[in-house]
C-alpha cells in the first residue's frame, strides 16, 4: 500500500502543454478517481505515475521517496487499462502466471522443457500455481484457465487484466478506463467487483475515467481534471454540494447544473435575462457573475407567488421516480434553457408551452466568477458553501441565513 505524492508535474509533447502543474497526494490505501473529458491529459498523468512516461518538470513520489526516472517495474505499481492487453497466444493461467515468472524465476528457470528442476524452481513453480488461482478466484475465472483470450468474452477478458495486475500484490494499482469496453450491466457488476477487490488487498488505486458515475460510485475522493490542471478534489458530496469551480460544478450531476448569467450590484445578485433579484447579497462586487443552480433545487409550480421567475415550459420527461422539466429563462436571445427536477405528480399538472412560475430552493444557490471560481459574495464565506437542502444538519440554517433572499422575484413577463 503506497502513499503518492505528485508534485507540480509538467508534460508537453512538442509545444503542446498537456499536464499544466498537477499537485496531488493520494493516500495509503485510497482509491482515487481522475476524472476528465476526452483528452484533459488523464492518461498521461498515469502513464507518468507508472513510469511509462517522462515528465518535464515536477516530481512523483512514492512512500517519500521521488521515484522521478525509476523504471516502471521497479516501482511496484501495477496498471490495466482500456485494451486489456492479454497476449493472446497465452492461456488464461500462463497470462496471470506472466508476472510471477518474469519477476521469480530465471531465464533458464522459465523454459517449459528443463526437466531437472531444482527443489527451489519447484517450489516456486508450486507458489506460482497458487498465486494463479488464488487471483482467479478473487475475479471467478477459475473455470477459464485453460482457455486462450479469443475465447473469453469482454467481461471476462477484463477480469483476466485484473487478475494479472493483482497477481504481484502491488503497491499502487492504476486503472485506465478499464470497464469502457463492457455494456452497461456488466459495468454497473465490475465497478462494485472493483472496488470490493480493492478494499480487501487494500492497495491505492488511481482510476482514471470521464464516466461521472463510475467516479462518484467508486472512489474515496474525485480529483476533477480539465485541460491538464486538477481544478477541484474531494468527495463526490463535497464537489457535488460544494464545487470551488463551475467547471467541477459542471462535470459533476445529471442533468448538469443549470447556469444563468447574473449580475451583481452592491446589493444583490440578479438573473440578467429577466432582471429577478435572486439573492440578496451585502458587499457583492458590481459585475457580471454565473449563477448555478442543481436541477433538483429548482421549485416549479403553474401559478407562482408574485416574486417567482417565469419560464416558458418546453419540454416534460417522466423517468418513472421523477420527471425531468425543460423550461427556457427569460425570452428571444436572452432566454437561458434549465432543466427543473420535479417529483412526477408535479411535473403531471405541467404543460408544454405553459408559463409556469420557478424559484429555487433557499440555501442551494452557486456563484461564480468570470473565470469560474467561486463567488465569496459577503468577504466572510463563500456563497457556494452554505450547506443544500441535502446536508441536514445545516440545512435549516443554511435556509434560515438566505430563505426571504432567493426567492425574492419579479414578474415581468407577458
Ligand atoms: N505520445 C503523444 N504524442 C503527442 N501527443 C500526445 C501523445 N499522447 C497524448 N497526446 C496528446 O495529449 C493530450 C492528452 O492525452 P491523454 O491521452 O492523456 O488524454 P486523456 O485525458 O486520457 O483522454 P481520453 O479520455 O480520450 O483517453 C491529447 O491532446 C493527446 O492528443
Ligand atoms: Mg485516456
């Protein structure tokens, strides 16, 4: 089990900057998600880690230890990524045996024809043989060991690269994208699998992946990546309810967070396409600002109080549990599209092309900066940190501090 430590790491291929000054401690037994779109350098943060990969500036270090230039077997990591890279001429149990063989035995020892073994290739031969299926049944292919991988389907292929990776107990375990060949239900089995496999070796695991569910449902901690820089890590709570960065805000919730332009005066933070006071705020800088809103925070209702915001209904979806409610903000060029979750008995007295009337919920307000930071609206405490109505402990604070402030709305639509 490996304490990591990434210290302001640097990579470019030719002048292309892909990894922009990553800093990151993952602790001894932690399962980490990176989580990024396509291309933001997650690979390549891995591949660095595992010594695949030169880095140009910054530092790894293992238990302490900067492992800068250390070649990947010597640094007790293991990796599986996407293409799970089995040799395919191989049996299930001679791939799994790989790594034991390579690291146990010697050149001669490995050949399959010395017939005069040594009471010591012996013995290990023996250990190997349980290694193998030791790991086998840690991922339930023990029936499998005979096969060759073009006789194993997606899932199974996939439990084999794990095995294997697993087979030399090492300290660091990565994942690239592991389970994005397998349909949906064989991912939703294998994320649980390993996670389950991780917890009981109790190795640090890296994963890497762009699917915001596998990272929320997997790890102990999200680091968020977008083009080459760590914008935001914690849990998926925290960055759920408490994102420092609207970009972090973005990657994290289904449907997105609604985002509408707003603009400060001293007083008070307003929805520029509709001029509704949405919060008041004592000491907000004058400006424009982005204020971000979860769809689940969003009360629609046909008739409103007269300080609600109205929006033109456009779209309903009933999902069975809930129902997903499109709406449009404000009108012509200024009009901003928000998706509303409602319960589905709420969303039933709701019409395609109706006005209905919208007020979000106390306390669950985001603001952000220009640059898409978050908003410390009154010098104390940022704005984004009051507790949602998720975090009960707080939340009746949280509403009591803005309830009166959010909701307060003009109607000035026809
Ligand atoms: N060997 C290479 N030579 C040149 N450019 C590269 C090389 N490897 C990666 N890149 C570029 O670096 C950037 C980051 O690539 P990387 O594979 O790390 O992204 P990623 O986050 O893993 O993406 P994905 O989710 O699609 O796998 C991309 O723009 C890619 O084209
Ligand atoms: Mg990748």
């Amino acid at each position: 089990m490996a304490h990591i430590e990434i210290r302001n790491l640097e990579k470019s291929f030719g002048d292309t900057p892909v990894l922009r000054g990553i800093d990151l401690t993952i602790e001894r037994g932690e399962f980490i998600a990176v989580l990024g779109p396509s291309g933001c350098g997650k690979s390549t943060l891995l591949r660095i880690v595992a010594g695949l990969e030169a880095h140009d500036r910054g530092h790894v270090l293992m238990d302490g230890r900067i492992v800068d230039g250390l070649a990947p077997k010597t640094r007790d990591v293991a990796v599986v990524f996407q293409s799970y890279a089995l040799y395919p001429h191989m049996t299930v149990a001679q791939n799994l045996s790989l790594p034991l063989v390579m690291r146990d035995l010697t050149r001669p020892e490995r050949l399959p024809f010395v017939r005069h073994l040594s009471g010591r290739v012996k013995r290990m031969r023996a250990d190997i043989r349980g290694a193998v299926e030791r790991a086998a049944s840690l991922v339930k292919i023990e029936g499998l060991l005979d096969r060759k991988p073009a006789q194993l389907s997606g899932g199974q292929r996939q439990r084999v690269a794990l095995a294997r990776a697993l087979i030399r107990k090492p300290a660091l375990f990565l994942l690239d994208e592991p389970l994005s060949n397998l349909d949906a239900t064989l991912r939703a089995s294998t994320r649980a699998e390993i996670v389950q496999l991780q917890r009981t070796l109790g190795i640090t695991a890296v994963y890497v992946t762009h699917d915001q569910t596998e990272a929320m449902t997997m790890s102990d901690r999200i680091a968020i990546m977008i083009e080459g820089r760590i914008v935001q890590v914690g849990t998926a709570r925290e960055i759920y309810h408490h994102p420092t960065d609207v970009r972090a805000a973005l990657f994290i919730g289904t449907p997105k967070m609604n985002l509408f332009d707003g603009i400060a005066d001293c007083s008070a933070i307003r929805l520029a396409a509709t001029g509704t006071v949405v919060t008041r705020a004592a000491g907000a800088r004058d400006g424009a600002v982005q204020i971000g809103v979860r769809p689940e925070h969003i009360v629609l209702e046909p008739e409103g109080p007269g300080d609600a915001i109205p929006v033109a209904v456009t779209h309903l979806e009933f999902l069975g549990s809930e129902a997903l409610v499109h709406v449009a903000v404000g009108e012509g060029t200024q009009s901003t599209p928000a998706i509303a979750r409602l319960d589905p008995d709420v969303a039933e007295t709701l019409k395609v092309g109706q006005t209905a009337y919208a007020r979000f919920r106390p306390g669950a307000l985001h603001l952000f900066d220009n640059d898409g930071k978050c908003l410390d609206l009154d010098g104390r405490r940022p704005l984004s940190s009051i507790p949602g109505p998720l975090d009960q402990d707080d939340a009746a604070a949280g509403a009591q501090r803005v309830v009166g402030q959010a909701m307060v709305g003009v109607r000035n639509a026809g």
